[in-house]
C-alpha cells in the first residue's frame, strides 16, 4: 500500500497549504458516477487495513444515527445507534428522606468533623438503587461478501471534507467500493455498493441487535429490527425502536426474508436505513417508532444516493467551512493516521494537530443537532448495552466539555441540545432543591441521563455535588456574550435566576470567617486527608465557590442587560460578597479547599479549582498576577499526563497562562497511543480516557482554539499562546465575544494580516504581543467600553505564603481598539504590521 499524499502543493492565494492527493487507489473506476466527491488529503484519516476493532472503525452521524463503519473486506460490519435509545424510562432520583441529613452533614462540616460528615452522606445520602441509565447500541448492520480471492489495494477513510467513509479494495481484479454517510436532511444511514464491472454485487445484509429484538420482513422488500431498551437498576426499559432497512439495486436482484437481503449480481446496490424510537421527551414516550420508522425510508427511498449526497454535503459543510486552520505541514502528513498517531510525539507532524482540531469540530456537528439530545460521554458512537459510566451525562465536567468548542469554533446553533437540557433540568431540578434541600430554584447532582435525573448517583464520595447548575447556566450567558442575542437571554433569564436563587437558600454561614459556603459539597471526585482517613465530602471547595461567584454575577448582568430584576440583582450582590475570596496556601498554590489541605505530589485527574481560569473568567494576568501565579503552580504540581479528558482541560489552562509550549506539550501527551498510566488517542482519533470517552476531543479542539484566540479578559487576545512548532500559519472564523469573527495569519510567529468581522458592532479591542501600525487602530487606553467585555471583579486574595514567587513573567503587550460597526469587516494588512 503506497502512501496517500503524493504532492503537497502550496496556495499562496489563500494562504493555506492544500494537501493534493493524487491516488492510485482513488483513481475514478470505470462506469462509476457520481462519486463521493474526492476533497483534499488535509481532512482525511485514512488506513491500509480494516478496523480490527470499535475503536478502529470510524464515525459518521448526523445528530440522530451514529454509525461505526469498520470496512472488513468479507463481513462488513457498521454498529449503529440512536441518540434516544437508553435504558429504563421516564423516572428522577430524588430522595425524599435526605433533607434531615443534609442538615446533620452540614452541622458535622461546621464543626469540621469532616470524617464523620463523609461517613453518614455516604451512608444516607446516595442512590437507592439507581444511579441513571444507559446509552444503548441499536444494533448492527452487517454485510457479508461471498467473493474468495487474494485481497490488494485495500484502503479506507473518514472524509472529513463530506462526512462520508469509503472502503476499496481490489480481488479477482476487480475494484470494489463502499461508500458511507448519515444523512443530516433525511435522517438515515446511506451506504453504496459499487465495481467497475457490471453484475459484480453480491452481499447478503443482516441487522442484528444485543437488546431484546426481533427481526420481520414487510411488504417483501424490507427488513425490520424491532427492539427494546433494557430494563436497569429497577427502571422497567420503556423505549421502543425500529430499525428498517431496503436496497435500492441497479441490474441483478435482491432478495428478503427474516434472515436479511440477499442482493446478487447487481451493478450497484444502495442501502437505506432508518431508525426511530418512541421517545418525544423525558417524560413522554409515547411516539409510534414503527411509523416514524417507516415514513422516514419511505421519503428518502423516493431520492437516489448522489441527491441525498449533494444535499448532505452542502449541509454539513455550511457548519464545518466556517473555520480554516492551518499549522503547517511536512513528510509526516503523508502516513496513514494510525501512524501519524504513533509519531506525532517524535515529529513536527503539526497538520495532525489541525486534522485533530477539525476532528473535534466534525464530531460535534455529527452528534449535536440542533434538535438533538446533546453530545453524551461518547457523543453518540457507543457499541455496548452498558457502556462505561452507562454513556451518560457527567456534568462535574464531562458533559461541558464536549460544548467548549461550540462558540469559539463558530458551531453555537450545536450548543442548542445542551440548552434544551438546561431547560429540562431547571425542571426536574426543581424538586430536588425543595425536598433535598429546602431550597427554591433547582439543582441537580454530579450526573444526569436522558430522562434528566437530579438525584445523587454513585454514593456521595463522587456524587455529593450540587454546583453543576451553576456551570450549566454558564455556557447560558456564555452564548449571550459571544452573540449577543437578547432574545435568547430573555428566554434563559428565568433559569439563570432560578439557580441563583437555589444558592440564596442553600449556602451555609461557615463559623470561621462568616462566609457563606455551598455545604455539603466535593471538589469534584477528589479527595483530601483528614487525620487517617481520605475524606471529599467538604465544605466551601474552591470551585463551588468560584462556580457560584461567576453565577451571581452572569445574573446581576444578565438583569442589567435586560433592564429587569433590580432589586434581586443588588441583593445577589450582597450575597457575592460575603462568598469565600480565593486563598494560596502553604506552597504557593491555588487552594482546592478552604483549609489549607493540598498536596505537592497530587495528580488527580480533576483540575476543579483552577475552573477560575479556564473555563471560567476570575483569574486575569494582567489583572490578578498572584492567584494567576499561583494557578500555574497548582497545575505544575498537578502534572501533565493523565486521563483524555484532563490533558485536554490541562491545554486550554496552559494556553490561558499564555504558555504555548507547555500546551503543545499536552497535545502531544493526548495525541499518542494510550499507554499503562495515561489516556491518548485511539486509531480512529477518538480520544482515550481509557476507554473511549469523546470529551477529551472537544476539549483539545477548545484548547487549540485558545492557543490562537481569546476573548475572556477585557480584550481579544490574538495568539496569547503560539507554540515555537506552529511559527508560520493562519486560522480563519473563530469567534469572539461580542459578536467577531477573527482571522489571523501569521508568520514567524509575527501576525502578518488580521481581518476582523462585526456581527454587533461596538469597541473592539485587542490585545497583541507585537507593535501594530494602522490608521484603522487607535490605542487602546482605560475600561473597554464595549458592554460584552466587562471583567469581573474579585475580592483580594487571602495569601498564606508569599516566599513562593508570586509575580509571574508576563509578556509584553499592546492594546489596540478599531470602533466597529455591525456587519462591517475591517482588514489589517500585512505591511502596516511589524
Ligand atoms: C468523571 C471522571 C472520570 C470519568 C467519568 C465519566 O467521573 O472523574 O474520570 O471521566 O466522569
């Protein structure tokens, strides 16, 4: 198998490098027509060999239908799934016995009987039996090929130009191909069979499922999966779906019965599939699937494969267009990915840091449809009834990473499913803030799934945690700055409000200092040591405290954006006040708990107390030098390696501490085979918590994203973290707050040409680590004025040792505005730039 990228041609013009491949393998077969159209190497993972496992087969979805197309020469194997097929059905998990033990476990954390505390959460205060339900695998398709030969030119990929998979290969001297894609118009998996010579397409298909299934033919010609989701942890499965499957040949025949399709000598067969459940909403699941089913074929059958195609092309690529990147490219780029994935330690291969960055972007416009469920632990690729932490959604971080890259990566429509989460959840959250708690608004715990739990799951070590509210509303106003939208405020206000009000009953006074404290709470999923004993059950954790701190205060904005609330805004107000400020303990560290507990050598995966810096916007280099030094020695402390998911968090706090190197380096660290003690990367560029967890992707996509552009601390930032590796590129459309679109290209790490987009119009203000001279920029002197960048303002610090350094090095920068208008771009050119 010779290598895929024959010629690298540059384009001056736009000033990308173009990948050209020229292929034998992709040479067009003779008496094929409209063909998967062959875009450029640049956005390919290809392969010499089939998938040998889940994760080497590669992903296609469209929201709805996820499928694994593993490209087996004789049995062709897709698994597939649906993004509302799960365990159990409309339930919550709220414990109506807890309140009066909360109560106990807030009087134990009073009087710091922190092992006492723990002991009784976690024996009163867990799950009774159900701790959320699983994501399930519909099934799988597969397709066997009677053909006996020697096998050569065997190749397969993941366009990600199109959002199509394609295998070739060659036997008995023919040229077979299969090509694959989900399709975002029609809602069905589409898969064509073609050769270059007539009469040469013989399969037989079957659809097979783990769940409870059974398998019909109707009307002669198709086949019907019909299944259940499991019972589990005592929830009764409730979910109904069908899979339905026809062929479409030209030339031969095709053949059904119960055991599947039999298609023979034909000239082409297309395959069309769809799936549908009986799941309207999280408490309704009263929908026929059999009919949504059927009147989706019946309506895509009416188009041939090419139509659904074109339409699907054009669609996907109106989100994945939207961003170019590009960090270069050498020799490395000419491996397959599973050697790129190999070498990309060892070599400058930096077009593999770009594939990963619009991998992540691919996957979340393949999982998260606008009138999707959001993207779960594994977006919406999952092979198993039970997969790992059930495939749901963890909120202590998990589930809002996979949501990082849609504002920044211009994808915000593909936020819309977590909103509508957010929506449901300020609902079910209800209950539990008044009956656990004895709270109004709501709140929900570490965990939630389709039916949108709000209990504790897991036992309260892990599960005791009832903040995510908090960060949940913040991706809420987080949408509101980035576009401005007063109508979505206006619409999201109320649960912003709702879950401010949730912490106005719930916080406690602590008896030191008189701060008032979420309790009890963990710093997610980690522990510190009291006496003998590993205690998480805690009160006042740094994050809780930084969580709530940014919550009040989206809220007083939010209110004065809207000119409503006044009186409740100055009231949260006063209750910001008296929060905990943050402390830097004994070893010049950013405190995770309000005593002084942290440990140099810890290398817990979880990174919570630094959510100040990233993803939230509370600690500021400019602004607040020491608790910004003293982030950079937690997560020094910290470590690099670990889990996928951490890696990638660990990149965008690297490139908020303006450290490129540092956060290349972790690129490398997430981008390599797993290994005995770390996450990485899967063959197919899934990320590897281990096992597969999609997170870990989103995240390093935001991360590289945040190396190139950020808009967080009173100004856009333009390449606050440029690796040496990446000294010459260019990246175009991504977003700042405010409503900008921003390309940059670069050279010699110098920025060469800017071009600055205003949806909103307003002050535009930028920061930069170099001197600019343009009539278009004045310099930027006092407050930004524009509305969308007011920073926050922190209480001072508590400081414990000041021997640490404290004064970090900061670059030099400079500050520039351009007073916009809406819908006027401005462009800096490159000779008025030093
Ligand atoms: C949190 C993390 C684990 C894992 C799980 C799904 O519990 O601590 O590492 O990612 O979520």
């Amino acid at each position: 198998m010779t290598g895929l990228i024959n010629k690298i041609t540059c384009l001056c013009t736009v000033s990308l490098l173009i990948v050209s491949s020229v292929q034998a393998q992709q040479k067009k077969y003779a008496g094929e027509k409209n063909s998967i159209p062959d875009g450029t190497g640049r956005y390919k993972l290809w392969y010499n060999q089939p998938a040998k496992n889940w994760n080497e087969a590669l992903p296609l979805g469209n929201g709805f239908i996820g499928g694994m197309v593993f490209g087996d020469v004789k049995n062709e194997r897709i698994q597939l799934n649906e993004s509302t097929i799960w365990g159990g059905g409309p339930n919550n998990t709220i414990d109506s016995n807890a309140k009066p033990y909360i109560d106990r476990v807030r009087r134990l954390l009073a009087e710091k009987k922190y092992a006492e505390a723990q002991e009784l959460a976690n024996s009163k205060l867990g799950p009774k039996g159900n701790s959320g339900m699983p994501y399930q695998l519909a099934g799988n398709l597969y397709l066997s090929f009677p053909e006996t030969g020697t096998v050569s030119n065997y190749y397969r990929d993941l366009d990600m130009a199109n959002a199509t998979a394609t295998v070739k290969y060659t036997m008995n001297g023919i040229n077979y191909k299969r090509e694959f894609f989900t399709s975002f118009g029609a809602n069905t998996f589409m898969v064509r069979l073609t050769a270059n010579k007539r009469g040469m397409i013989n399969c037989r298909l079957k659809l097979q499922s783990p769940l409870k299934s059974s398998v019909v033919v109707n009307d002669e010609k198709t086949l019907v999966l019909s299944g259940e989701g499991s019972e589990h942890e005592g929830q009764k499965g409730q979910i109904e779906f069908n899979v339905l499957t026809m062929v479409k040949n030209s030339g031969g025949t095709t053949v059904a019965d119960t055991s599947g399709i039999t298609i023979a000598n034909a000239d082409t067969a297309v395959i069309y599939l769809s799936i549908a459940t009986n799941f309207v909403n999280y408490h309704d699941v009263s929908a026929n699937s059999m009919l949504r089913a059927k009147n989706i074929l019946n309506k895509a059958y009416q188009h041939s494969f090419h139509e659904l195609l074109t339409d699907n092309i054009k669609y996907y690529r109106s989100y994945f267009d939207r961003v170019k990147l590009d960090l270069g490219i050498d020799s490395a780029a000419k491996q397959p990915t599973d050697v790129r994935i190999r070498n990309f330690a060892n070599n400058n291969d930096t077009q593999l840091a770009e594939l990963y960055f619009q991998y992540g972007r691919y996957l979340l416009i393949c999982s998260s449809q606008p009138r999707s469920q959001p993207a779960n632990l594994q977006g919406i690729w999952n092979g198993e009834v039970k997969g790992p932490w059930d495939s749901k959604y963890t909120i202590n971080i998990n589930t809002e990473m996979n949501y990082w890259p849609s504002e920044v990566t211009q994808l915000p429509e593909l936020s819309t499913p977590l909103f509508n989460m957010i929506s449901d959840l300020s609902v079910t959250g209800k209950p539990t803030a008044k009956i656990m708690y004895g709270a109004r608004g709501w709140a929900l715990h570490h965990n939630t799934d389709i039916w949108r739990i709000t209990g504790v799951v897991d036992g309260a070590f892990w599960g005791l945690w009832p903040t995510s509210n908090a960060w949940l509303c913040q991706h809420l106003w987080e949408h509101y700055l980035y576009s401005g939208d007063k109508k979505f405020l206006t619409q999201y206000y109320p649960i912003i409000k709702g879950a401010a009000e949730y912490y106005i009953d719930a916080l406690q006074k602590e008896r030191e200092h008189g701060w008032l404290v979420v309790s009890p709470s963990i710093s997610p999923e980690h522990e510190y040591i009291d006496g003998k004993n590993q205690v998480s059950v805690t009160a006042g954790a740094t994050m809780d405290n930084q969580l709530v701190y940014g919550l009040f205060t989206d809220a007083i904005r939010a209110a004065a954006e809207l000119n409503i609330d006044k009186a409740f805004a100055d009231s949260l107000a006063i209750y910001r006040s008296q929060l905990p400020p943050m402390q830097i303990g004994k070893y010049g560290q950013l405190q995770e708990w309000l005593e002084d507990v942290d440990r140099t050598d810890d290398h817990h995966r979880h990174v919570s107390h630094l959510y100040g810096l990233f993803p939230g916007n509370q600690i500021s280099p400019f602004r607040q030098p020491q608790l910004f030094a003293a982030v950079k020695n937690s997560l020094t402390y910290r470590g690099d390696v670990s889990t996928g998911w951490s890696m990638a968090w660990k990149i965008n706090l690297w490139a908020r501490l303006l450290d490129g190197n540092h956060a290349y380096k972790l690129i490398k660290d997430q981008i390599k085979p797993i290994s005995a003690n770390s996450g990485g990367t899967y063959p197919n560029l899934f990320d590897a918590h281990p096992p597969f967890q999609i997170d870990g992707n989103f995240g390093c996509t935001s991360g590289i994203a945040e190396m190139l552009l950020q808009s967080h601390d009173g100004a856009i930032y333009l390449l606050p973290a440029l690796p040496d590796e990446c000294k010459d590129g260019s990246v175009s459309g991504l977003m700042a707050r405010g409503g900008f679109k921003v390309d940059i290209k670069w050279a010699n790490h110098k920025i060469v040409k800017l071009v600055i987009h205003s949806s909103i119009g307003g002050n535009c203000r930028l920061r930069v680590n170099q001197q600019i001279n343009s009539l278009l920029l004045t310099a930027g002197n006092g407050i930004n004025k524009n509305p969308f960048y007011q920073t926050m303002d922190l209480k001072m610090p508590i400081i414990k040792n000041n021997s640490k350094n404290l004064q970090p090095a900061l670059p030099k920068t400079w500050l520039y505005d351009v007073a916009t208008r809406p819908g006027k771009t401005y462009t800096i050119v490159n000779k008025s730039l030093h």
